[in-house]
C-alpha cells in the first residue's frame, strides 16, 4: 500500500519526513493541502486534527506527536505497515 504525505508549502516538519522516508527507500506520494483543499478537508472532519505532515494508508491517517513522535518512528512504523501489506 502506498504512503500519503499530506503536507504544506514551507513547512519544514513535512520536509524533513519525506527525506527521511526517501533516504530509507519508503515509496510516498506527496499531496500538498492547498492544492488538495476538498481531500484536506474530507480528512481533517475525520481526524478533527489539521496537523501537518499527515501520513495516510488507505483509509487510516498517522498524525505527528499522536501516532509518531519523529522521523525515525515514522519509517519503522511505515516499513512495518509497507512490508507486512
């Protein structure tokens, strides 16, 4: 199953992430919110959250400082998801 990045222009959070899920070889595809608005919106009345970068599998969302506390939680929880789907 592919990763979603959901993220914004400037945000240099979201940055870090998809370099560090590059470097570890995580295939993703980066949605930037505000050329995604409807998409965006549809998740955060989900989520009730609005955090970037939000990283998506599916139907199931992972939200910073809720699901992971960084970079290096993130890929170990992103090979496992990626690896065992």
């Amino acid at each position: 199953m592919k990763v979603k990045v959901y993220s914004q222009k400037n945000c240099k959070y979201c940055d870090n992430i998809k370099e560090s899920l590059k470097e570890n070889k995580v295939e993703f595809e980066s949605i930037e919110i505000d050329d995604h608005r409807d998409e965006w919106n549809r998740i955060t009345r989900i989520l009730g959250l609005g955090m970037t970068p939000t990283i998506g599998f599916g139907d199931e969302f992972w939200v910073p400082g809720r699901d992971f506390r960084g970079p290096d939680e993130l890929i170990n929880s992103t090979t496992c998801r990626t690896t065992n789907n």
